[in-house]
C-alpha cells in the first residue's frame, strides 16, 4: 500500500471498480462519436465533455465523494439520452449512451457502497491510522 491509499480493493468492488471505468469510458466514446458525425464545434465537444472531467481527478485517486459527484452529474446525460433516444429511436449510438449512462450511474452508486465498506473496516481494524 502507498502512503494516503485505502486498501486494497475486494472483490466485489474491484469488479464494480472495472464496470465503472468501462461505463465511463463507453459514455466518453459514445459522446466522442456523436460530436464527430455531427461536426460539432468544439466547444460543444467540450460542453459535452467537460462535467464528465470535473470530478475526474478525484476519482483517479479513489476518492469517494468525486464518485458521488459523478452520480450526479450522470443524471444529466440521462436526460440528454433518453431525449435523444425518443428522437431517434433506431439509433444504436443512442441505445449505447442510454446503457452507458445507466451502468455508469448504477456502477459508482455501488462502488461507493462497497468501498466505503471496505475503507469503515480497514479503519475499524487499524484504528490509530498507521501502516503495518
């Protein structure tokens, strides 16, 4: 373990750890692709893309309230795909951000259930916070 890391992940969370990630980066993709077949202007790409970044940080470092963030802000591309998805209801890209959205958000509701288990009982037996 390195100095300020939790422990290591368990299994389930490790498993919700790798769903999450791939959820994200399917949301990421799905959104990267709409920008391009439409030719969006970059700056809605980066309208589109920058709430995702926002918590980004925090959740490169394992911190549990960047992935709360992140819930929230999942809900918001929620709307935008189920509006998307009653305007074109044959589009695979949309069927894609819809099931991206919703494992994204169920993903990192579960994470942090699990994680914050496993952080509340690393601290439960190691107290007084040293390393062993």
């Amino acid at each position: 373990m390195t100095a300020g890391a939790g422990p290591v992940r368990g299994g389930r969370s490790r498993y919700l750890w790798w769903a999450l990630w791939s959820s994200f980066a399917l949301l990421v993709a799905t959104l990267i692709l709409d920008a391009w077949q439409r030719q969006a202007h970059y700056v809605v790409w980066l309208l589109w893309l920058l709430p995702l970044a926002m918590p980004l940080a925090g959740m490169l470092r394992d911190r549990l309230r960047s992935f709360a963030w992140l819930t929230f802000i999942v809900l918001l591309y929620f709307i935008m795909a189920v509006l998307r998805l009653f305007a074109e209801p044959e589009s695979i890209r949309a069927q894609l951000e819809l099931v991206a959205v919703v494992m994204l958000f169920c993903c990192a509701m579960f994470y942090i259930r699990e994680r914050g288990r496993e952080l509340q009982q690393s601290a439960e037996e190691n107290p007084s916070g040293a390393e062993s």
